[in-house]
C-alpha cells in the first residue's frame, strides 16, 4: 500500500505539495542512507557486518547500491526494474538483488510517509503485517503489530520506527489521527 493510500484511508487530505514532500524525503533518505543495511547483521541490538561471504559486500558495492536506490526514485523504477539494475551492476542473485530492491525501496518510502504524515498532523502509527507473506508465521514483526495504535514518534518494541523490520519485510505503517472526545453540549 502506498503512503498516499495510507493516508487517504486515514482520512488525510494530502495537497500535491505535501505528495512531493514525501517523494523528496524518500529520495533524501534513499540518497543518506540507502543499503546501509545491505550485507549486515543483527548481533546483540546492533548492526555489523555479516562475516559470511554469501552476504558480506564491500563498501563501493554499498555505494552502488545506494546510487541504484536513489536513481530508482527519480526514475520512478519499479522494484522489479530496481532488482535488474542491481543485479546488472553488482552482480548479486536475482533473488537477492530483488530483496535488496524490496527492503531498500520499503525503507526510503515508509521514512518519507513518516515525514509526511508529522506534517499532515498524524497521531498515532499502527504496523500492520501481511499475512500472506511467506515469512508472516515465523517472522518476528508480530510483536510491534500486536502494540496497536503508538503515538508517532514512538519506536515499536523491536526499536524500529517502522517497517522494514528484517529484510523482504512486506509489512506496512498505518498512519490515524486520534480525534478528541466530543464535549458534552452546553460545556
């Protein structure tokens, strides 16, 4: 689900100002910190680099992939067309090279949408999992769904602001705006 759907389910009216606001965010963040994640691990609550060399990549690979990611968004790629440049120029698997695409896009956009939706007035973010994915049973993303509705600028349990959690992560944020009881008539 897109950022704009996902606000226009919440009830947000979005402008064509703030649609371009989310765009440029996601394509700062994808240009900041695109793939920085790309060939680590998760090792006691932090990130380092994955010593197995199926998954381990150079930096200048990491570079290359944060250029692919950027130019994805002012390209407007697909993530099929991203996982056939990567693949193309880094020379990963193309299961890899699309998880990579994936991860990477899911990233920059749910930032941007977290921009946005501070900007539109958002309360509160729900994470939502799919369950169709194949990683759904047994992935760990259960835990921050189950937290429900958190006001937005609050972490869920796993530290993440939202989705991805893990790589091939097909979750998503759902943005609300918590409206405030009604006052009685005549207070």
């Amino acid at each position: 689900m897109s950022a704009v759907t996902q606000f226009v389910n919440s009830g947000i009216n979005l402008t064509p100002d703030a649609m371009l606001s989310l765009d440029n965010r996601a394509q700062e963040f994808a240009h900041e910190r695109g793939a920085e994640l790309v060939g680590m691990r998760l090792v006691d609550g932090e990130f380092v680099p994955n010593p197995n060399p199926t998954w381990a990549i150079t930096e200048s690979t990491r570079d290359a992939i944060r250029q692919l990611v950027e130019e994805a968004f002012t390209g407007g790629l697909s993530p099929q067309q991203l996982r056939d440049a990567i693949e193309s120029s880094v020379m990963f698997s193309r299961d890899r090279a699309m998880m990579v695409a994936r991860t990477e896009l899911a990233r920059a956009h749910v930032k941007g949408s977290l921009e946005g939706a501070a900007k539109a007035g958002v309360t509160t973010k729900r994470w939502l999992t799919n369950p169709e994915s194949e990683t759904a049973p047994d992935d760990e993303c259960g835990a921050n769904e189950d937290q429900g509705p958190i006001p937005l600028t609050t972490l869920f349990q796993s530290g993440d602001d939202g989705p991805p959690q893990h790589p091939n992560c097909e979750c998503t944020l759902i943005f609300e705006i918590q409206s405030s009881p009604a006052q009685p008539e005549g207070e």
